[in-house]
C-alpha cells in the first residue's frame, strides 16, 4: 500500500461524502417543494362557504330531531342559538328570526365588516301554519 | 472536475420548478371547482327545503281546510320573495281539490306563479272548464260528482298553453272530505334548473 493508494482512496471516500450530502439536499429540497404544494388548500372565500354550509347543516338536523320548529314558532332565536353551539360552537355568530315581511325578534349588532348570512325557512309545524325564516349571522373568519 | 454530484441538485431544482409551475397553474381553478361545489350543494339543500316547506305549507294547513289554498298561496309568495334575495327565480303552479263527501262538490283552486299569464284548462273527464290566469293569480272553480260505493276517483287534467298536461288523481271517500295538491314547483339559477313535481293527498278530518 502507497501513499498514491491512500490518497486515490481518501478521494473517493470524499467523493462518496458530498454525492451523498448533494442528494440528500436534493431530496429534501423536493420533498418541501411537494409537500408544501400538495397539502390542502384553502381560501377565504372557501372557509365562507365551508362556515356556511355548516351553520345550514346545524339547522337542518335540529329540524329533523325537533326543536327547530317549536322554537322558530315561539320566536325564541336564543334557544335556536344555544341548540346550534353543538355544530358551530367554533364560530362566532347570532340567529334572528324574520316572517314575510319584517324581523320578529332582534337583528344582531354586529361590528365586523365581514359578515354572512345562510337561512332556513319553515311552514310553521302541524296544525299551525306561519311562515318563518331562521336566519344565522356568522362572522370573524381571521 | 468531477461534477456529477451537483447534478443532483440541478435535476431537483428543475423538477421543484416544474412542480411549482404546474401547482401554480391548476391552483385556482381547483379552489374555485371546490367553492362552486359547495355552493351548489348549498343551493341544492336550500331549495330542498323551500320544496319541503311549500308541501308543509297544505300539511299544516289541514286543521282549516278553508285556508290550504291561501296558505300555499301565502307561503309561495313567501318563497318567491326570498328566493329573489338568493338570486333564485322561482316558478309555481299549484292546483288544489277539496273534494266535500257531504256535498259531492270538488272545489279546485289553481294557482299561477308562472311568471306569466296562462291559459288554465282542467278537464274532469266530462267537463271542460278554461279561465285566463294573470301571473300571481289564483282561480277558483268547482266540479260535481256523484257518490258511490266505492267512493269514486276522479282524474283531473290540468293543462295551460295547450303545451301541459297533467293528470291529478283525487280518492274520494264517502266518511270524510279529501284534499289533494298538485305541486309543479322550480327554482332557476344562471347555471341549474331544480323542478320537483308532486302530489299529495290528505284526509280533511
């Protein structure tokens, strides 16, 4: 064994050391690139629609457990909100109940400018006809 | 000098670039694909519940059965109101029959929410009656018919325009009045139709 032998060697173990950290680099530059553009996506816009669709999904199953209609005929839109913190607890928001022509209990007052609405509407329930529309404010999306 | 080493860091960037530039491409469409699904869903449901309440509207009407009529009428105008706010248009035909076991009179209303006047036609196999209906009018007209054992079924042909047609099928029942609505009932948006025709009967105790 050379010296010539000890340095070819010492060369290749060093060639070996930066292929390997080169594509390491290499993998982990990929990898971040394609889990970062890969991963769920969201807009605002999106999360609008999503708060939305699930303030509209509370209210449609308190109506078929019951409750919704009782309470709606009742105008007790306190009631209406405390059933619905089982489905949007997580956002902030308010309930008003509307007939044909005007609110009948009181229309949130609300200081986000960034407020939507979804609503429901009923017939009244058995043996009591009335037209009613239950109306969810949701806001504070940040 | 040997340089193959860094070829695994170009061929990475130029896959990463690649990457990048195709997410970017397909970015928005795939959040606008997505909003615009849930907004037809949302859209969907909604209208399901409008449908489902009109129905409710007759069904929790029957304890009054003067009032089914005007309170489908009621809620339709109710619907149509809202729907407007929600960008929907909403188109209703409605044809209601008390058929009074006491009397064998078949009172039927009809109800134009057509967006348009019509000419209404409803043939009960042997009388022919029209009337021009204004748009959010209503007529009112009535049927006589003879009691049996077994009580008899009546077809009703409703038709307006001479382009509709359709059959109602009212039981009669010799110990108690019946009611039967006819709903034709459509919500229109820029992009989707949603129509549901139905018919319900309800015993009138």
């Amino acid at each position: 064994m050379g010296l010539g032998w000890r340095l070819k060697n010492k060369r290749w173990k060093m060639k070996g050391i930066s292929f390997t950290f080169e594509a390491a680099i290499a993998s982990i530059l990929l990898l971040s690139v394609i889990i970062f553009f890969f991963k769920p996506l969201q807009s605002s816009q999106a999360s609008e629609v999503n708060h939305k669709v699930a303030a509209y999904n509370g209210l449609k199953i308190l109506d078929e457990t019951g409750g919704l209609r009782e309470n709606a005929l009742e105008n007790n839109a306190t009631a209406i909100k405390n059933d619905l913190s089982a489905y949007i607890s997580y956002l902030s928001y308010d309930v008003a109940i509307f007939n044909k022509t005007s609110n009948l209990t009181a229309i949130p007052s609300i200081s986000s400018n960034d407020v939507i609405s979804v609503s429901y509407f009923l017939a009244g329930d058995i043996g009591n006809y009335s037209a009613k529309e239950v109306r969810v404010f949701l806001w504070g999306f940040d | 000098m040997n340089r193959k080493g860094q070829m695994f860091l170009i061929a990475a960037f130029i896959i990463a670039a690649s990457i990048v530039s195709l997410r970017l491409l397909i970015r928005m469409p795939t959040i606008q694909e997505e909003i615009n699904l849930l907004e037809i869903n949302l859209e969907h449901d909604m209208t399901n519940n409008w449908i489902q309440e009109i129905e409710n509207s007759a069904k929790f009407s029957i304890n009054e059965k003067t009032s089914i009529t005007t309170n489908v009428f009621d809620f339709a105008n109710f619907t149509e109101r809202k729907a407007y706010e929600h960008s929907l248009e909403f188109k209703f035909l409605f044809v209601g029959s008390l058929a009074n076991h006491s009397s064998n009179i078949l009172n039927v209303s009809m109800i134009n929410m057509l967006n348009k006047p019509i000419n209404a036609s409803l043939n009960n196999g042997t009388v022919i009656r029209v009337s021009e209906i204004v748009d959010n009018g209503k007529w009112d007209t009535n049927f006589s018919f003879t009691s049996g054992n077994p009580s008899p079924t009546i077809t009703l042909t409703v038709g307006y325009n001479s382009t509709y047609s359709e059959n109602v099928t009212i039981k009669t029942k010799n110990n108690k009045d019946v009611y039967v609505g006819f709903f034709d009932i459509t919500f229109e948006t820029s992009t989707a139709v949603y129509r549901n025709k139905t018919q319900e009967t309800y015993d009138i105790h």
